[in-house]
C-alpha cells in the first residue's frame, strides 16, 4: 500500500509543477521557416530549368508577393496576420489548382509531380503552424475582413511562375510576420 502510494504521487506530482522551458511555437524557430523556404527554392530552381515550366493553358490566381515596408511596418500585427492568411489560403488554392490541371500532362516530370505534391504538404504544415501562431483568432480580435484592405492579386500561367510566388510570399510576407508576430511575444 505505501508503494503504491508512492507511485501515484509520483505520477501526480509533474501536474502539479510549473511548466518550465515550454518549447516556443514552432514556427517561431527560424530553422523551421526556412526549411519550407528552402524547399520553394528548390521547387523554384527546378521549373525555371524547364522551357515552360508547366503551361496551365489558364490562369490561376495568386497572391501580390510585394511588400511595401513602409506600410508593412505601420499595419497592425492583425492586419498582417490576415494578409498572409488570406495568402497562404490563396496559393494553397492556386498549387492544388495547377495540380488538377497538370496532372494529365506529359510536360510534367515525376519530379516537377514530386514538388507539386511537396508545396501542397509545406502548406498545409505552414498554415496549421500560422494558426498555432495564434494568428487566426476568433473574428472578435481580428478586423472585420470586409472592412480589411482586399488582398492584392494578380494570375499566373505556368508552374514556373507559381513557385516563383510561393517561393517571395514565404521569404517576404509570411516571413515577415512571424518575424513580428514573435518578436511581440505572440508565442
């Protein structure tokens, strides 16, 4: 009976301990950001060795990847935040798109099909870290959408210049925020 009591206070007692060295939100290791970063050069590199780097025989819709410093540093994290998620929604759209398009090409390489596949993963990962983040709060916290600056947009034709998008709004926009958003202690 002692033992017993012993081992059930040994299994309650690290309840009852502060957590201390929590690990920091994932996304706010930069190693992490630039994996991902690393992997849309990479899909980059590789379509702009191709001639047409995969024609859509349509366009796709993707986000405006330039960014404006000087109004970047004046908007609100919450405006920011609702940017590069609206963003981050749009090329997942567009890659899943290009995907449905291209996948009865003969253009498309295994490997092109390959970072196709990769792009779609890295988003999904990218977006469940941003709303990690806490990025994607409760519509209370966060601007009205309809009242938030429309997100800029323009389209695209070819693989090529798809992951030339996915590849600046990862090192521009995304990573500025997270930037931002940890540094503000939003872990």
């Amino acid at each position: 009976c002692p033992a017993l009591l012993l081992l059930l206070s040994l299994l309650l007692l690290p309840l009852c301990l502060p957590v201390l060295g929590a690990p920091p939100r994932l996304i706010c290791d930069s190693r992490v950001l630039e994996r991902y970063i690393l992997e849309a050069r990479e899909a980059e590199n590789v379509t702009m060795g191709c001639a047409e780097g995969g024609s859509f025989g349509e366009n796709i819709t993707v986000p405006d990847t330039k960014v404006n410093f000087y109004t970047w540093k004046r908007m609100e994290v919450e405006q920011q935040a609702v940017e590069v998620r609206q963003g981050l929604a749009l090329l997942s759209e567009a890659i899943l798109q290009g995907q449905a398009l291209l996948v009865n090409s003969s253009q498309l390489s295994e490997t092109l099909r390959l970072h196709v596949d990769k792009a779609i993963s890295s988003l999904r990962s990218l977006t469940s870290l941003f709303r990690a983040l806490g990025a994607q709060k409760e519509s209370i916290s966060l601007p009205d959408t309809a009242s938030a600056a429309p997100l800029r947009t323009f389209t695209v034709d070819t693989l090529c210049k798809l992951f030339r998008i996915y590849s600046n709004f990862l090192r521009g926009k995304l990573k500025l925020y997270t930037g931002e958003a940890c540094r503000k202690g939003d872990r």
